[in-house]
DNA sequence: AACTCGTACAACCGCGCTGGT
DNA sequence: TACCAGCGCGGTTGTACGAGT
C-alpha cells in the first residue's frame, strides 16, 4: 500500500525548471515567506508539486546560498563529518553554511568519493584500503621487512573516542547538541538502548595495536630489572594515527610513562594500565 | 562533423517521522 | 489510539555538457 500522492501529476510539469517558474516561486516566497509547500503551487500559479517547489528553493533559490567550487577546508570538513555521521547529508550540511544537503552528497558521490580512493582510504568505512583488504578477519599481520606487529581488532570505535583521537571534541560537542535536540535518529526505544547498554560494556574496540622493538638510545637508561622492555603504540584505526613510537623524545607521552616510585621508566603504560599480563580489553572503563 | 562515453548536478521518488485531529 | 497530511531525508534517475575518438 503506497501513500497518496503528494499532488495531482497529471496537471504538473517535470524536469528543468524555467526561468518564468524560478521567478514566480522567489516572488511568491518573499512576499509570503516558506512553509505549507503543498498548497504553495496553486497560489503561486505554478504547475509544479509542493515538493518540487521546496527542493528548488532550497537547493537553487535560496539567497543565501553559496555557489561555486568547494573549498579545500570544506572538503576536509566534509570528510571528517561524513567519518563520524556517515550518510547524514543534511546534518553536514548544517555545519557549511551555505551548503545544501543536495549539493554535499552530489559532491561526496563525485568528487570526495575518488580524492579518498585515490589515498587509498575508503570512503565508506574511512580506513585504510590496504588495512581493509589485508587483514579482513583481525587477524595479527606482520609487516614485511619490519619487526612492528600489528594486531587488528576490526571494528568501528566509539564516536567519542574518534572525537579525542581527530581533535574534533569542540566542534562535534556543538553538533551532537544538535542532534539530540533537532533529529530523532539518536533516540532509541528501550530496546536500542538495553542493546546499547551491552555494547557499552563489551565494546566493540577498532585498536590497531603496534608492538615494536625499543628505541635503541632509551634501552640502556630504562630497561626494567626485570629485562625485556616494551613500547606500546596504540592507535586507533583512524588515518594517520599509526604513528611510531618516540619515546625517547617524550617520555611522557601517552603509552609511554614514567613510574613515580624509582624513576624507573615504564613504557608499557598502555591505556593506563602498567601490566604485562594478559590485557582483556572488556576490563576497561569506557569513556562517557 | 558525428558519435560515444564519462562527469556533474538538478530533480524526482519513496519512505519514515512528526504533529494535528 | 489511530489516522492522515505535510515535511524532510537519502537514494536514484535524468539530462546537459565536455572530452575523446
């Protein structure tokens, strides 16, 4: 059972608008302002559907919209956005002023699409392609030539773990207010929500964890008594994360601290934890 | 010059959600 | 509570246009 119709087709045009029909919608809107598209045509002497008419006007007519090329910090603000909101065209678009929903996605689908592949990421999950194709089962892989192993475990991290990792915790803030109070997408019916409350407890963590040999210069200063040190790298499976451990620049950088007690330098403070017992990543505390 | 193909983008369509009755 | 109109969103289609052959 399809719903009704939104307007009597038989008696409205398609296709391209004309210019006559673009002048007759603006003045109409100005002198009577937006809303109640429906019967908008009909008063407005168009031969068009309500919606047809709304879509025009936002996405064409609007005075304050910009046209002309995306700039270079609107690509990349698109592309951090649709990472963390996925397909959600008309929530980015709220971030660009001047920006369409239409004209975002008619630009992700011809333009953003391709820049990502051609950087090897994909531009639906925003990993690695090479991650993506090589290592599909989490499994560990050791790269060739190398003694770093990394150790996978595919799966999406938290929205508000990409936020600390992508710097982006100020402006996303702002749009998750505005996804609470405008959208209903977020809300879950309780069913959603026991759901979530058990995801939030077993979380499903995206950590590409590196284990490497320890930085040369460092080792004779901080090796532990009891022998083998190791420095952990944990990255988050996001683009440019993976990066070397350089500990011997920043000793107390996260993953690599120090230990108050003796001095003594403990590179393996690895998401807080100082353990070299097996780390079941169930036992840590989630972020709120 | 004519044709084909690919690209860009405007417009359409179907569906889900919301608010009013 | 159920129904319905209206709106908005995201996916898809249609079409104009330029490049290549």
């Amino acid at each position: 059972m399809g719903r009704s119709p939104c307007c009597e087709k038989a008696h409205t045009n398609k296709g391209a608008w004309t210019k006559e029909e673009d002048d007759r919608l603006i003045a109409y809107i100005k002198a009577h302002g937006e809303g109640c598209w429906r019967s908008l045509p009909k008063a407005a002497g168009l031969l068009r559907c309500g919606k047809s008419c709304r879509l025009r006007w936002i996405n064409y007519l609007r005075p304050d919209l910009k046209r002309g090329n995306f700039t270079e910090e609107e690509d990349e603000l698109i592309i951090k956005l649709h990472s963390l909101l996925g397909n959600k065209w008309s929530l980015i678009a709220g971030r660009l002023p001047g920006r369409t929903d239409n004209e975002i996605k008619n630009y992700w689908n011809t333009h953003i699409k391709r820049k990502l592949l051609n950087r090897g990421i994909d531009p639906v999950t925003h990993r690695s392609l090479n991650e993506v194709v090589s290592n599909p089962e989490s499994s560990p892989t050791t790269t060739p030539n190398s003694t770093t192993t990394t150790i996978s475990f595919s799966a999406p991290i938290s929205i508000a773990k990409k936020e600390e990792v992508l710097g982006l915790k100020d402006e996303i803030s702002g749009l998750k207010d505005e996804i609470f109070t405008n959208n209903h997408m977020l809300i879950e019916d309780e069913q959603q929500q026991s759901r979530r409350k058990f995801t939030e407890r077993c979380p499903d963590l995206n950590l590409d964890l590196r284990i490497s040999p320890p930085c040369q210069q460092q080792q004779q200063n901080t090796e532990l008594k009891t022998g083998t040190r190791i420095c952990f790298t944990c990255s988050l499976g996001l683009e440019n994360s993976q990066q070397d451990c350089n500990c011997s620049q920043n000793i107390n950088m996260v993953g690599c601290s120090t230990s108050s007690n003796n001095g003594t330098n403990i590179c393996y403070d690895f998401l807080g934890l100082r353990t070299n017992a097996v780390f079941d990543y169930r036992s840590l505390e989630m972020m709120k």
